[in-house]
C-alpha cells in the first residue's frame, strides 16, 4: 500500500460522481478504476489502462470474491427456476387463499417481512424479497422504487445485527485478530448500540405503516399510481425477460417450490459456517457458507421439478443458463466495484481518511464522528465489508489507548459503514436491490437516500449522546 495522501480518494468519488450523472455504472467505474491505476503507476494514463485491465483480473485470485460472483450467478438461476416454473405464482396464490395480502399495506408488510426473517446475508435478502414481492407491488400500484427501498432497508440493517451469519463471522473475526479476547461478546454488546440498523428498520416500518412518502419517492408512487412502473428513460437493472407477468394461475403451481428451498437455504447457512468452521460457527467462511447455501437451495428446486415432473433436466438447465445471464449485468457492476475496492485500499484511501479524523476529532465528538467517518469510507468504495476490514481494527485500537467502552466503538463503525453501503450507488447491496425490484438503478438511490439520511441523522444524534454518556 503507497503511503496516503489526499489524491487517494479521487477514484471512488470520481466513479460515483459520475454513476449518478450519467446512470452508467459499469462504466464510471472503469473510470474510476483507470484514475486509481494512473495514481498507483508510473503516472502514464496509457499505461494505466493495461494496469485497470490487471486490477479486474486480480479479483478473481481471492477466493472469497470469486465466491461472490459465482454466488450472484447461481442465485440468478435459483430465482429463474422457482419464478418460471410456478412458485412465485403458487406462493402469492397461497398468501391470497389465507387472505394474508389483500392490499399494498399487506405486500409493502410482506417484503418487510421477508427481509427480517431471511438474515442469512444481505444479497439472498434482497433476491428472495424481491422476488416475491414484486409481483404484488405491480399489482397494487405500489412503485418498485419504494419495494427497492424496503428490502434494502431491511437487508445490510438487519444482517448487521445478527451474530449467526456471515456478517457476524466476518465482523467477529476482525474483532479477533484486532485483539479483542471476548469478541463474539463485544459483539453482542453493539448489537443495541448499532442505532443506524436499528433506525433504518424503523423508519422504514414506519414509511409502510403511514404511507410516508417523501422527495422523489412520492413522485414515483404517482406515477405508479397511474399505471407506469418505470420513468420513461428508466432501464431496470435486470432482463425484462425475467420479470415474471401477472399470469392466472396454472395448476401445477405450487408454493412448495418457493417455501422449500428458501428453508434449505435458511438452515445450510449457519451448516455450512459449522463445517468450515471446524465446529466453531464464528470461525467459518461466510462465503463459501453462501455459495453452499445457494447450491442447495438450487438442487432441492431442482429435486422438486424433477419429482412433479414439472419439467426436464434440460429445461431446468436452460432456466437456469438464462437467470444467470440475467444477473450478468450485476455480476460485471460487482466485478468492478470489488476491482475498485482494491485500489482504493493499495491508495490507502481508508487509511488516509481515517487518519486525518483521528488527529483532528475531539474526545467528546468521538463516536458520532467515527460514525460520519466510516459512512463516508463505506460510500467511498462501496463496501460496507472492506469498511469493517479498514475501520473496526482502527476502532478498536482508539479503544486499547483509551481504554473506552469497544461495544460502542464497534456499533458506531457498524453504523457507519451500513448507512455508507445503503447510500453508495457502487455498493453491491444496492445495485442487487435494484435487480430484486426491477427498477432503475440511479432512481432507487435517489428515492432511498432521503429516508437513510433520515436515519443518520437519528444515529448521530444518538452516538453524541451516547459518547456523553458511555465515554
């Protein structure tokens, strides 16, 4: 890593600019990605080119990140087969037989729902919210929009806030290898204190519970209301193809094929954090949890099909030949936010960021700063992950100097980083949440970002309190 200096956070800001002027994010960031090889180079905006061609290939050598693209591609063709081969349809008549959604109240509830039940990892969240709840929100004359926000709001929110799953395994991990000799108990301790994820789940309850909408959210829900799902030059984030119509039911629909693997997937996750564990679920790989999760859940699909001879073995491979080529577009914006994320940490862009606060941060001012911080470094790059890898070790050397309360530290940083991640257009979380509801991609950033500025103003408030108190 060069040593940090101010030009080092010029390829995030730049890509991000750019994503939200021109609403082409692969290509902003290509750009931004070229800035930040020109900046690690000899200085040569030529040669840089090569090296950002080098910076994409590079991903594909850490297995973690080679796990999440193929992650992004299985779960394509998991939400392909259960929506074209009825259970979609099957589990919105199964919801309409018990009258449990009658109404856009109940189906703005259910994708709330959904996203609180389903905590196994922020993507799944998303892809399993949205595609159960879309067709409802069409059918009501709710906007995509406001279902992009609502699972976004209760997947990193609410992830963040469970100690088994992958997020947990990741953040206690850090906490270890920080130093921390209790860190799951650390850990715990934030949970209460992590009042971003905390306001974000409650605000959105709120927004469903009122019909609160605000800024360009109400304009999108008139215009739902009159029938249009997308802005005129809106291109939703995900092969139209996919999106399933409105269709009367078939009788070979069936729930079953939405219900079961969703439970397989539910309960593989903290299985498969067992086995790479060795026994021990904190100390198992989120990832390849992930992608082993994802894998049954496409083989009990599968097994299901192949038992109601509902379909052939072909058919189930082109189905899912096709949901993974749907998703291809949100695996390349992951490929190169991950590319970015690597630079920018070569640059120290983190590093120069977080050391400039801490040498101007007053003590009192300490949490709710370390909060505003770890948002705009999780903006930045887009990660809310490669945020907690820069800032929970700094958090928790702030902590061994002054020997101060970790559990809040850790829950402002936590914070941080998750309001960073719900606000960044190059986030992974939610460019995902923008396929799941099938909208515009830049129009469900500027729709969510009133209501998550909302909830970080809430959370500052409540990180300079708690810095009187705790500190």
């Amino acid at each position: 890593m060069q040593d940090p200096v101010w030009t080092s956070v010029i390829p995030p800001l730049l890509a991000i600019g750019l994503a939200i002027a021109t609403r082409q994010v692969i290509l902003s960031l290509s750009i931004g990605l070229w800035m930040g090889a020109w900046l690690l180079g000899s200085g040569n905006p030529l040669v840089a080119i090569p090296q950002a061609i080098d910076a994409v290939i590079n991903v594909f050598t850490d297995p973690g990140d080679t796990r999440v693209l193929v992650f992004t591609l299985v779960i394509g063709g998991l939400i392909a087969t259960i929506e074209k081969l009825g259970g979609v349809r099957g589990f919105i008549h199964l919801l309409q037989e018990k009258k449990w959604v009658t109404g856009p109240g109940r189906a703005q509830g259910l994708a709330f729902g959904t996203g609180v039940v389903v905590f196994i990892e922020s993507n799944i969240t998303l892809l399993i919210a949205g595609a159960i709840s879309r067709p409802l929100f069409d059918r009501y004359r709710v906007s995509r929009e406001k279902l992009a926000y609502i699972i976004d709001a209760t997947s990193a929110p609410i992830c963040v806030l469970i100690p088994l799953n992958a997020w947990g395994a990741v953040i206690v991990s850090l906490l270890a290898s920080s130093g921390i000799e209790n860190p799951i108990d650390v850990f715990i301790g934030a949970i209460l204190l992590n009042f971003y994820a905390i306001f974000a789940v409650l605000v959105c309850a709120l927004v469903i519970w009122s019909d609160f909408d605000i800024g360009p959210m109400r304009a999108a829900q008139k215009r739902t209301a009159e029938g249009k799902f997308l802005w005129p030059n809106a291109t939703p984030m995900v092969d139209p193809s996919l999106i399933e119509a409105e269709q009367s039911r078939q009788p070979q629909d069936s729930a079953k094929l939405m219900l079961l693997p969703v439970l397989a997937l539910v309960l593989s996750m903290p299985l498969g954090l067992f086995i790479t564990g060795e026994g021990d679920l904190t100390a198992g790989s989120g990832s390849t949890s992930v992608l082993w999760a994802v894998l049954i859940a496409l083989g009990t699909a599968w097994a299901i099909v192949l038992g109601s001879r509902r379909a052939t073995l072909e058919t189930l491979m082109q189905l899912f030949l096709k949901g993974a080529g749907g998703l291809l577009p949100v695996a390349m914006i992951l490929l190169f936010s991950l590319a970015l994320g690597d630079v920018a940490n070569a640059l120290g862009t983190g590093v120069f960021v977080a050391q400039l606060a801490q040498e101007t941060i007053p003590s009192a001012l300490l949490l709710p700063l370390l909060f505003l911080l770890s948002a705009f470094i999780a903006f930045s790059i887009g990660s809310s992950w490669g945020t907690f890898a820069i800032m929970i070790p700094l958090a928790m050397q702030i902590v061994a100097a002054l020997d101060m309360n970790a559990s809040v530290f850790l829950a402002a940083v936590l914070s941080g980083a998750v309001f960073g991640d719900h606000a960044s257009p190059i986030s992974d979380t939610t460019v995902v949440a923008s396929m799941a509801a099938a909208t515009d991609h830049i129009d469900h950033v500027r729709t969510q970002l009133p209501y998550a500025l909302i909830s970080a103003g809430l959370a500052t408030v409540a990180f300079f309190v708690s810095g009187l108190v705790l500190l």
